[in-house]
C-alpha cells in the first residue's frame, strides 16, 4: 500500500440489547470512496451503529473516524481521478460523483420517509412532509457536518412523486440550524444562558424520534458539552456544580434534570411549568443531600501483573487484521491485491450501471459486473477475518512466550526472599523456610497460569465471534485448513515458490551470460536487454514471494499452534440483559465522545453552500482506480 493511502476501518454494533450477536458487518479498505459508499449503505439500517477509525502509518494506530471526514476524502478521491488527462477517466470521475450523489440522496430519504420495522402497516409516503425535510437537514448536519449538496437533493427530489420546491430550503435550513447549535456546543464559552438553553432544546428535540437512530449519540454528547458549561453559568445551578462536581453526585444530576426540564419549557415559558421546574429541582436536592456518601476505596496498592502487558485486549477485530498484516508480508500482499481487485470492480460496477437502462432487464455486462463485486467484496471479509483470527491468536502466542521469563523471575524473586530471611537454625526452621519458598512459587505460578487462561479465553471468544461455524472438531479443522492452506501458506505452495525462486534465478543467469557472451548460439536469436531486465524482474519477485513465506509461514503456524490450545475452551458466558444494554450505552457514548464535531460552523447560508459543496471542489486525495 503506498504511503499517502489511508486504511479505513469500519465497523458495526448491534446495539439491541437482547440479541446475543452484537457484532455486525465490518470494511477494511485503502480506498474513501468505497468506504463511504459502505458507510451509506449500512449506517441506515436498525439496531445496528457504526464506528469508524483511520490509520496514516497501515495500521499501527489508530483514531476515530468522522463520517465528515471520511466524506471528504471520497471527493477528493473523485477530483483527484477527474484531474487525471484524458476523457475516459474524466467520464468515470463523473459517474462516481453522481454514484457518490445517489447514495447521500437514498441514505437521506431514509430519513426522511423513515418506516419503523416493527411497524405493522409500513406506510411509506410517496412524498416527505415539510417537517420531515427540516429534520433531515438536521440528522444530515449531525452526522455529516455539511449542508447536503445540490447534486445530492437533486437524487432526492427525483424520488419524489409530488415536488415540493420549499423542500429543499427546508432541508438547507435545518442543517445550518444544527450546524450552528454545534459549533455552539463545541465553543460555549462566549455564549449567554439563554442560547444555550435554546441550543440544549434544539438538541432535546432532535433526539427525539427513531429515524436519528444510532446519530443519537452525537446528539446526547453535544448536549453533555452544552450542561457542563451550562450548569456553571445559570444562578440556580451554579452553587449546586460547584459544591459538587462530580456529575455522577445526585446533587449534580438533579440540577442537570432540571436545565434539561427548563430547555424544553423556555426561560419565557409559562410561570406555573417554571415554578413546577423549580420545586422539583428543590426536592431533588434536599434528597440528594440526606443520601449518605459512597464509602472509598482507601487501597491504592496495585499489584504488578503476572505475565507484563497481559492478557492483552486488542481494539477490534479490523484493527487486528491489519496489524497481522504489519507482521505477515504474505498476508499484507494477499489483502492489498484484493482491495485493488474490489476497488475497480466498483468503479467497473458503477460504470455498468451507469450504462444500464432502468426500465430493461439487467444486461449480461452489469450482471457479471455485480458477481465479480459481490465475489471481491466476500474475499475481502473472509481475507480479514482470517487475519483477525491470526492475530488474536498471535497475541496468545506472544503471552506463552512471555510466561518463560515470567517464571524465571518469580523464581529469582522467591530465591531472594528465601536469602533475606535469618539463617535457619533448627530443621523446623528449614522447612518452614522450604515450605514459604515453595508457596510463593506455587502463588506465582497460579497467578501466570490465570493470565494465560485468561488469554486463551479472550482467544476462544474471538474464534466463536468470527468463525462461529469452528464448535465442532470438523468446523475448527475447516478454520485451520482456511488458515493456512487457503492463504497460500501450506507446504506445497513454500515448495513451490522456493522451486520458482530457483528456476527465475537460473533463468536470470543464463540470459545474462548470453547477452555479455560475443557469441550468439545457432538458430536462437540474441538475447536483449529488455529480456534480461524481465529475467531480473522476475527473479526478483521470486525471492520477495519465497522470503515472504519464509517470514508469514512460521509465523502462521505459531499463531494456529496457540489457537489450538485455546480451541477447547468453553466460550464465556453471555452478560445479561441489563448488562448488555449497559456496556452498549457506555460504548455508544466514548463513539460520540471520540468523533464529535470539532468545527464551529456558523457562517451565513451562501457561504456554507459555496464550502460544503461536496462533489464540486477540486480537492487533492487518494484515488479511484481508473482504466
């Protein structure tokens, strides 16, 4: 993968409580556009959030994704491919900015003709209501950051059997209203109490409805930004934060309850609703303050860990891949091969369909463009999560190894005890003294061994969530045959590149010796130097493949060793109910927290149109395969 690329990982969650799978479908991809084109297609869909990361360095690091940002470097893909000389590329270029237009459009009627599953009826109006167009404006600017293009309301309209021509103005000004209500939530420090009550209603209400859907927790950390400052600066709340901070205190929560009850009724509300209001916040307090305090913990010992830098948890499954990838040349080679295969089976796809006319039957050009999309897009997932597995597995093997040296030094720690201890004067003494040697080792040697389960479990539970076919002895053979000879990474195929690296070195020798040697052999022509550079090409890639599999094979039979001694574990136990909805919540809102919006946005609507026209300005970026 070349340097400027960016590698995107996206991921998803279902975030329904009382499923048992929550883990969703999932890219790993060097490509925006393809990326965002995922995005589009799955942030829409129930129950289901959608998280995303960015690596500049192929995977080492990490940090948080906005859907904004990811959206801007799918432009500045397509510019970057429309600045390329020639028509043909400068017709592709266009037909991903309108593919790219379609999908915002389709992932924006979503919302704005949102149907509920459970509905029993799902009725799907055949035109939005105008508030239905306000709101969409506003989800559009809550989790793209943007005023939704022309190109993009142009999609939509056209989907629409009844135009209505204030839809558009609506749509336009939601988004800025939202815009600016975050760059107010990012910044409120120059800002009065009453707008950002008014900021704090305008966020109230957007979160209510289930068309927002996961973009919910945008919203709720928005409005966490606006209280914390808020609670400060309004008189009957600032006593109450500064006494007690902490917004865990009850104290802390009644005073937030209550600028949340007086943002949806106004400062200028009506006086009963405000004495109400106020009451409450009075009683809520009293409460607060006859609960005892929570007990402390006054232990601050830390105990030092059995086995250093274990059990390790690795971030997720698509950060794993990717940093097996770091490690395997075999596997980083196989995965870039098959980005770029998908890549311009997209942009082929998008051509195809460009090409095709609605109202006919697929052509056999766009059929089989589809099959090869769909065919890329699996190997993908099943190249990535084979390399997830490996490095789970990996991280294991890494844990087996540093339980050597761990025993070592709890037995050169015990060893020094046992010698700071008097000299033993009876025989008593000595076995006792043999007895407390012996217990601290045997103490050590639980707790590496329970690191080492703990590992292995953590091992075990990747292995059921990403190949939960592997239960059964048959499955797990399946999984070890796709780990290793599926990759390309079995004995035949080390073999076989060790015999090719031979062969293209032989070859290489003999055209060189021909094309130095004055004498030219009877009946074959004469060697050039164009030959002699393909012979060194060649011989070349033969050694880079062998010295690959030197490297990735071992490798990968080590990682498939450790996953065997973890194959027999029983899967953990599954949270309960409230659990689960508790560990969902909490990781819905570090998402929000980690992609906030961080630009103020509050220019004049001209303005935001001219800068956030987001298939029009002619960026720099990483690019679409073109033909």
């Amino acid at each position: 993968m070349p340097d400027t690329d960016r590698l995107y990982a996206l991921s998803s969650t279902y975030n329904n409580p009382f499923w048992s799978d929550e883990a969703g479908p999932g890219l790993l991809i060097n490509d925006a556009f393809v990326a965002m084109r995922w995005y589009l297609t799955n942030e829409r869909e129930e129950n289901l959030a959608v998280a995303g990361h960015v690596s500049d360095d192929d995977g080492a690091t990490w940090q948080p994704l906005l859907p904004s940002e990811l959206l801007a470097d799918a432009e500045r893909a397509v510019e970057r491919a429309a600045a390329t000389s020639g028509d043909e590329p400068r017709r592709t270029a266009a037909l991903l900015r309108d593919a790219l237009a379609a999908e915002a459009a389709d992932w924006l009627d979503h919302r704005l003709r949102y149907v509920q599953p459970d509905d029993p009826v799902r009725y799907r109006p055949e035109t939005p209501s105008l508030f239905s167009w306000q709101r969409g404006g506003q989800i559009w600017a809550l989790a793209l950051g943007t005023v939704p293009p022309e190109e993009a309301l142009a999609h939509l309209t056209a989907q629409h059997t009844d135009p209505q021509p204030e839809g558009p103005g609506l749509l336009r000004a939601g988004a800025l209203e939202t815009l600016g209500v975050l760059a107010l939530a990012e910044e409120p420090e120059d800002a009065d109490p009453a707008e950002l009550l008014g900021a704090l209603a305008h966020m109230n209400r957007l979160t209510f409805g289930f068309e927002i859907g996961q973009l919910r927790a945008l919203a709720q950390d928005a409005q966490q930004n606006i209280m914390d400052h808020l609670i400060t600066r309004l008189p009957e709340t600032a006593a109450v934060a500064e006494a007690h901070p902490d917004p865990q205190h009850p104290a802390n929560q009644a005073a937030r309850a209550y600028l949340h009850r007086l943002s949806l009724i106004g400062t200028d509300g009506e006086e009963r609703l405000l004495a109400d209001a106020a009451h409450a916040l009075t009683e809520a307090l009293a409460a607060a303050e006859q609960r005892p305090a929570p007990a402390e913990d006054d232990d601050e010992s830390v105990e030092t860990a059995a086995i250093p830098g274990y059990p390790k948890h690795l971030e997720g499954d698509l950060q794993a891949a990717a940093q097996w990838r770091l490690l395997s040349p075999a596997a980083r080679r196989s995965a870039e091969q098959t980005m770029e295969q998908l890549v311009q089976a997209a942009t082929d796809l998008t051509r195809a369909s460009a090409a095709a006319d609605p109202a006919q039957p697929a052509s056999a050009q766009e059929d089989q463009a589809l099959r090869t999309h769909s065919r890329l897009h699996g190997e993908l997932d099943e190249l990535t999560a084979r390399h997830a597995l490996l490095m789970h597995a990996n991280v294991l093997a890494d844990a087996e190894a540093a339980a050597v040296p761990a025993r070592h030094t709890a037995m050169v720690a015990a060893a020094q005890a046992s010698e700071e201890r008097p000299r033993p004067s009876t025989a008593a003494e000595l076995i006792a003294g043999q007895d407390a040697f012996n217990a601290q080792i045997d103490a050590a040697e639980d707790r590496i061994g329970q690191t080492l389960d703990a590992q292995r479990r953590l091992t075990r539970d990747a292995l059921h969530r990403i190949f939960p076919q592997a239960v059964t002895s048959t499955g797990l053979h399946s999984v070890r045959t796709q780990l290793v000879e599926h990759s390309g990474l079995g004995l035949d195929a080390y073999n076989h590149a060790y015999r090719a690296a031979r062969r293209a070195g032989r070859t290489l020798g003999s055209r060189e010796a021909s094309y130095n040697s004055s004498t030219v052999e009877f009946g074959r022509p004469p060697v050039t130097a164009e030959q002699v550079e393909q012979a060194r090409a060649a011989a070349q890639n033969a050694d880079t493949r062998f010295a690959d599999l030197q490297t990735s094979r071992p490798l990968t039979l080590r990682a498939v060793k450790a996953l065997n001694g973890a194959a027999s574990l029983d899967p953990s136990p599954s949270d309960p109910v409230a659990a689960r909805a508790a560990r969902l919540a909490a990781q819905s809102r570090e998402r929000a927290r980690q992609t906030a919006p961080t630009a103020a946005r509050t220019d004049s609507a001209a303005e935001q149109t001219h800068q956030h026209q987001n298939f029009q300005a002619p960026q720099a970026g990483p690019g679409i395969r073109l033909p």
